[in-house]
C-alpha cells in the first residue's frame, strides 16, 4: 500500500433528528493525528453537508492514500420506523472504490457494535473497533502487514478470515481542535458543539452498547485543555453552547469539580447540558455545576417503576428520580426524563406506575422510546437468545426489538395524555418547532421550550 500522507476523514452520518449532530469524533481524529504528525495532509468531508456525487468529485480531484470512514450510527432507534443504514454505508464505499485507488478504513461507534458483521458486508480494507486515534495513527504511519496483530482494536482480513484484535489500553488525555469547515453549519443548524470530557462507562444496564464502544475504565480528560478548546472556539466562532457526550456527565464528581473550577476561574460564559444518571447527584454538585455554565440535564431515567428500574440493572430507585426532579426546578436548572416503555419486564402494572409517577415531577419533558433496540455483547441480547427471541448476531445488525408485550402506540399516549404532563413520543415531528427557534437565534437542544 503506498503511502503519501493525503488522507480523507469521511463522517458518513445524514440521520439529523431532532438536529444534525457535529462529528466530534472525527475532530478528535484529527486533531490526535496532526499533533502526533504535522506532515499529514488531512481533510474532511461530512454527509450532512455534501452529498454522495460530491464524494466522487472529491475523491477524483485528489490523490488520496487513505479514506477513513466514520460510522456513527447503525439505525433510528426508532421501533415504528427501523431505518437501517447499512445500505447507505454500502453505498459509499462503493463510491470510493469506483472513484479511488486509495485504502478504505472504517470506524466509529456503530461499527464498534457489529465489527465482523459489517466488515464482511460492506468490505472495507481495514476497520478500528472503539477508540480510533492511536490505533489509526499506527495504521497510516507503519502499514506494515506483519505487524497488523500489533494494533489495537484494528480489523483485518487474513487467510484465517476476519481479525479482530483486542483492545489492551487506552489514551489517557486528548485534545480536540473543532473543525473550521464544518462550525458555521452545525452552530445555524444545531445551535450546539459536541465535547467529551471522559470515555467509558461502568455501569451495567442490561441494553447498553457504551461499555461495548468506549470500554467500562473511565478515562477522564485534563480539564485545561478542554476549557482552552471551548475559549477558542467562543472566541473564534461565537459558540456559546456546548453539549458533553460523555456517557453519563455524573460518573466522576471529583473530576467534574475540578472541571467546573477550571471553567468558573477561566471566566469563560458559556452553557452546556449533559447526561447525566440519577446515581451519584446531588445539590451542592448541582449548584457547582450551574454557576459553571450548566443548563440543561437529560436524565437517563428508564422507568419510573422500581420494579422496572431493577429490571433494566439501573443504579437508582423511584424516589432518587423524584428527589433529583425537585433540586433541579429549586436550582433553576431544565431537565428531561428519557424513558424506555415495554422493555424487558415491562408490564401493564409498571406502565401504570410510569405514569402515575409522572405526574408527581413537575416542570419537565418526558422523552418515550418503545421497546428496547437489542445490540450483542448486552445482558439483553443473551436474554433475548435464551428466549428464542432471536437466534444468532446477524440478525440484530438490521433493528430488532425487545417488547416485553404487544404495546398500543396509541394506548400509551392516551395514557400519557392522562397525566397532564408533556410527552413526546417517537412520532412527534418537531421540525416546524425547531426552524422558527432557531431562526430566532435559540441555541441548546431547545426541548425546554416544551415543558408543561
């Protein structure tokens, strides 16, 4: 393979609901690869901007060694829609091969999932399992095929079949440089940036595929660098709004007390929401984390029945929930519950019991996902197999779900209508909504605007 230093970072990624999302990921990729080599000529080209046909004049203008694709996403995880996006990862491929000589590799945190699944159906030259930057810089810098076993994470087609090496470490601290091409579009059309403060995720629910894609050791990153990233980029482009996609915010407290610290002695204004669980929160964290900038939770809720809630393996219980929902309205700060109905366990009793909790929250959204999208490598595809359910990994690449029972859509917004209180199932186009706040100047994820 030869190697002349010129190499595309493709984000493969189009699904844009409720908004198109930054590709931080390949950011990241390039910023870990320019520190570690200045000599490597490297561009970028999202999907979200430029179309398929753009792609081939790309690809045919200029002389590439490597195309690096990023697949962020494997489906909707929507039950009623199930749009699998496999196809279109298919079709780009085939585009870089009619239109270029150069090696083909893919990555992301889809193709984490379903590493040999993918690899064989869509026919890469080389994939990257979990976390991409060392193992991809390894690859581009020291192609040599005797030591390919060397990487990390990296899959690879040999005489024996499909490769996938283990993972043994990962990187401690990153850095990330936001890309300028792509700020202006996703700033207008999002009205947020992605920023990670730690990878990985101990923690055990029975229908999570992080521990899968960032690994269960948290790696937490220096919190100067992320303040200096997010000064630059208020300076530069006027961001003034900041979503960290950690897996959930709230895992290392200590590490994000010295975050809001940096942020608070820095002077920086800005705002950012978070995930965050309802295990490890509390007020006086709370209020820290507010006067750092923090406007916005999305609550990892499941249920709100503790039947449910051991069900899913959560960490919390109903009152914890209720708990967290009264300090944040007392401290000012919005937040939305993300719920899962009709998931392993789930009975006309404990739908009951959501609902009726429900009611007692007040001042919130709650966000409805039905049944429970089944990934390998989760408790709830080992539960789903012993159950007959389904019968080997090929056949959750395509979307499967788990429902406990047959479930009415429209009896559970009936139910949900109910309680008074703002549900938004699935279905709800908020498009119209979102165009008018935005053309308003509104930034952040804007649900606030729908709470009752």
């Amino acid at each position: 393979m030869g190697f002349n230093k010129n190499i595309l970072l493709v984000s493969a990624n189009r699904f844009c609901d409720p908004y198109p999302v930054y590709p931080v990921g390949v950011s990241y990729l390039k910023t870990y690869l320019t520190r570690k080599d200045p000599s490597l000529q490297i561009s970028v080209f999202d999907f979200n901007i430029s179309s398929l046909e753009e792609f081939a004049a790309t690809l045919q203008n200029n002389k590439y060694s490597h195309i690096c694709i990023s697949l962020r996403n494997i489906d909707d995880t929507n039950i009623y829609a199930k749009n699998c996006f496999i196809g279109w990862y298919r079709e780009i491929i085939e585009t870089a091969r009619k239109n270029s000589d150069a090696s083909v590799i893919i990555g992301g945190a889809g193709f984490s999932i379903f590493p040999a699944e993918i690899f064989n159906d869509i026919r890469p030259d080389f994939g990257i399992t979990g976390e991409g930057e060392e193992s991809l810089y390894r690859l581009l810098t020291d192609p040599v095929t005797s030591e390919y076993q060397d990487i990390d994470g990296l899959v690879f087609r040999n005489h024996e079949g499909v490769i996938i090496n283990a993972r043994r470490k990962n990187i401690d601290s990153i850095e990330l440089q936001f890309e300028d091409s792509l700020v202006d579009f996703y700033w207008k059309k999002s009205g947020v940036l992605n920023v990670q403060t730690k990878r990985g995720c101990p923690y055990n629910c029975i229908y999570c595929s992080y521990p899968i894609i960032d690994g269960r050791r948290v790696r937490t990153f220096d919190p100067e660098r992320i303040v200096n990233e997010l000064i630059t980029a208020r300076e530069s482009h006027g961001i003034d709004y900041v979503f960290f996609t950690d897996s959930v915010f709230n895992i290392s407290n200590e590490y994000n007390t010295v975050l809001a610290n940096t942020i608070l002695k820095s002077g920086l204004k800005i705002k950012w929401g978070a995930y965050f669980s309802h295990h490890n929160f509390d007020r006086d964290h709370l209020e820290l984390f507010k006067a750092a900038g923090l406007t916005h939770i999305e609550f990892g809720t499941d249920s709100l029945s503790d039947t449910q809630l051991k069900n899913y393996n959560k960490s919390f219980s109903v009152d914890q929930i209720l708990e967290n929902s009264r300090i944040c309205n007392e401290t000012g700060v919005y937040f939305a519950h993300f719920l899962i109905l009709g998931g392993y366990g789930e009975t006309d009793q404990t739908l009951n019991e959501t609902f009726a909790n429900s009611q007692l929250i007040d001042s919130t959204v709650f966000f409805p996902y039905i049944g429970m999208r089944i990934y390998p490598g989760t408790r709830l595809y080992d539960l789903a197999l012993s159950e007959g359910r389904i019968r080997e990994r090929s056949e959750v690449l395509n979307p499967v779900y788990y429902t406990a029972f047959n479930i009415s859509l429209d009896d559970l917004k009936e139910r949900a209508a109910k309680t008074g209180k703002r549900w938004i199932f699935p279905d709800f186009d908020n498009s119209e909504i979102m165009i008018r706040l935005r053309a308003r100047g509104k930034k952040g994820p804007l649900w606030e605007y729908l709470r009752q």
